[in-house]
DNA sequence: CATAGACTGGACTATAACGTCCAATTCGGA
DNA sequence: TCCGAATTGGACGTTATAGTCCAGTCTATG
C-alpha cells in the first residue's frame, strides 16, 4: 500500500470521516457499507480498495480516530493537571463531554460489534486507557511534588481508580441517560486524592 | 398468554436457557436462532410461539436473566453490609466473579445488540442498577446507625459512585482481561467509606 | 506525450439470518 | 371419550448487506 496518491489519500480519508460521522448519528448496528457509500459520494470498489479488509477493517479504523478524540477532548486539561483548580476544571470538562454526547459512546459501541474481540480491536482500547492512565498519573504525581497530595499515595493505583470512576459513570450513563453516577464517581476520586494530604493547605 | 401448559412452560423455559448458555459461550454476535433451536431440539415455530416478538424479545428475555444473577451472584454478601468485614467479603466476591468470567460480561454484550438502546433494554440495566445502588446504600446507611460510618456522608451519592467504579473496573477488564482496575476502584471507594469515620473505632 | 498502474463506477453474486405458514400432533378439561 | 386449543416440525419466502469483478478513467513519471 505504498503507492497512495493525494487524490486515493484524501478519498480514504473522506471514507473513514464519513464513517465515523455516521456512526455518532446513528450508532454502528444501524450503519451499513451502503450508508456510508452514499453519504461520502463514493463507490464499493474504492472502500474496499482503501480497506481490503471490507467493514473490519474500517470499523477498526473508526474505533482508532475515536479513541483519539477521547483524549483530545480532554485538552488543554488532562496534559496539565497542576492544581486543584485545573484537577476541577478538567473534572467539568469530562462530565460536559459526555452529557453533550447524551448516552452515546462510539467507542464503546464500536468495540461490541468488532467480531468477538478481536486482537486489534482489544489493543485500541487498551492503549487508550493506558495512555489516559499515564496522564491522569502524570498529574497526580505532579500534585505530589507540589506537596498538595499525600506522597504515600500510589500515583497508578490511584489513576487506575479514578479511570474506572470515569468508565463505569459513563457506561451507567448510556442505560440511564443521567450523568449523575460520573459526576458522584468523579467527586469520590478526587475527595480521595484531597484526602490525607498534607494539612498545610 | 394466559394458557401455558407445563409442557409449554418448559419449552420456553428450555429455549431461554439455552440462549443464555450458548450466548455467554460465543458471545450475542455468533448467536443465531438456529444456534438455539439446534441446542434446545426446538423447532423455529416453538421459539416464535413462545417469544412472538422474535429475536429481540429473547434477547431482552435474556438479558432481564443475566441481570438477575448479577445480583444473585453477590448475594448474600450484598444483602448483608452490616460490617467492614462483610463490606470485604463482598468486594472479593465481586472481584472474583469477574475474575472467573474472564473477560465476558453477557448483560453488556446482549444488550449492546438490542436495537440502538430499546426502551426496554434501558429499562432492564436501569433497574438492576437501581437495585444494587439500593443494596449498596443500605449497607452504608446501616455502618452510619452502627456508628462506624461517617453520618455526613450520603448514602445515595456513595452507594452511586461505588456502583460506578464496579461498572468501570468490568468495563475495563473486558478490553485488558485484568481486575487490577476494578480491585483499584473498589479499594478506593471503600476507602472513601472508612475515611473521615467516628475516630472511636 | 506515452504508459503503467492507481483510481473509480456500479452491476452482480453470495448467503446468512430472520420470520411466516400450515399441516400434523398432543394435551387437558368437560 | 371427545373436542378445541396448545404445541410442534420444518419447508419456504424475504430481505438486508457484505463482498467480487471488470471495464473504463485518471494520474504521475520517465
């Protein structure tokens, strides 16, 4: 596949867009090759030359651009966790992202129509929570040197922690419509930060 | 609906129960009728006798039985967080449910598959997890008359962000095939609990 | 400007799955 | 025992959608 000219590039690209635009407004169950084909004004033959491996392999693709776009919706904020203030805006910044999204999560449900769980689709999830650990760590080591969190906190175990808060608020989320399980979540893990810190603040 | 026989009763009972198994074996997506028909000895015109609605209302008939043993399968810890020590025993129990799951959470899985989010599916998720916040928040309202919980602490709003870091810890063990996540969230979330309690004990 | 190979259009095929239908059989109460 | 209703078997129809194929057009490069 080296061979790509600007004209098959910005094709693929308009492809993989059109995709993911879709499948925000109407979910993956109800996104057919056709739809998209249409929608992105172009043909079978170059979906498939682009993606040989057919609805798979575009899927896989789409799950990748949102798997970014979750992090990057969480900047400035999440690569700058120095204060508590910045910790608070951040946590604001997360719970408006998703009530916006209103109980939708193309990530999530990419990932459940990706055969099984396929390898590939597993490490697009997995490097994701990774990568938004690291960040989350980052700043709560960042907060121990400041010497506003106590140092005997474990920087990962507590990232972890607050991960999951995040997880399971907006999965509850996509049952019930309500924002209120993150918003609590979110609020227990940053107590639990703030908790034990030094009394000097 | 009225007129069940016993013989009917059992052969939808038998077909209910065989979706269910043969769908937390292969997952909703490899799971088609006849799948279920070739496991049960069931005939197509038995299956739609007795779930009219097809597909979809026995997916949603499955789905109201996975939610049932979520809860079971907690039991009797869940019922009965009178104590730290049963508040631990529940968190390995929970822990180790999943554990032993290994990566596979039917309920999410069915009902990523029902049509876009049926009313009815939402119903079924909300309703367990209104009943296990409700289990949870009793425990912790319990440990607050015991004296052994902080009395300022909402029950409601712990028992929801506890419920969160559970969803998310599965959530993210469905990609990872790790509970370090959900044992990290728990052990927070019970240290939310314990923290800022009575200093008599 | 010539050519090889990238790019495109869209008709066509394959098939997998759901759901319908009806005739045959069994059941349970009167 | 007898009859209407419940139950059953399985062939058949229908549809939706992924994927194939090839002929025709465009593009980059020598």
């Amino acid at each position: 596949m080296r061979p790509l000219t600007r004209k098959g590039a910005a094709t693929r690209q308009r492809i993989l867009e059109g995709a993911a635009t879709h499948i925000r407004e109407h979910g993956v169950a109800d996104t057919t090759l056709d739809d998209i084909l249409a929608r992105t004004s172009t043909s079978k033959s170059q979906l498939f030359h682009y993606f040989p491996g057919g609805r798979e392999e575009l899927l896989l693709a789409v799950a990748r651009v949102e798997a970014d776009r979750v992090l990057e919706d969480q900047q400035p904020q999440l690569g700058d966790l120095t204060s508590w203030d910045a910790w608070e805006q951040w946590r604001d910044r997360v719970v408006e992202r998703y009530r916006s999204q209103g109980g939708q999560c193309p990530l999530n449900s990419v990932m459940s129509q990706l055969r099984g769980n396929t390898p590939g689709a597993q490490a697009v999830v997995t490097e994701l929570m990774n990568r938004w650990q690291a960040e989350i760590a980052a700043g709560v080591r960042h907060m121990q040197a400041a010497g506003q969190i106590d140092p005997g906190l474990d920087p990962d175990q507590a990232a972890a922690a607050l991960l999951a808060c995040i997880q399971g608020g907006v999965l509850i989320q996509l049952s019930t419509g309500r924002t209120t399980h993150l918003e609590a979540a979110l609020d227990m893990g940053l107590a639990h930060l703030r908790a034990g810190r030094p009394p000097s603040f």
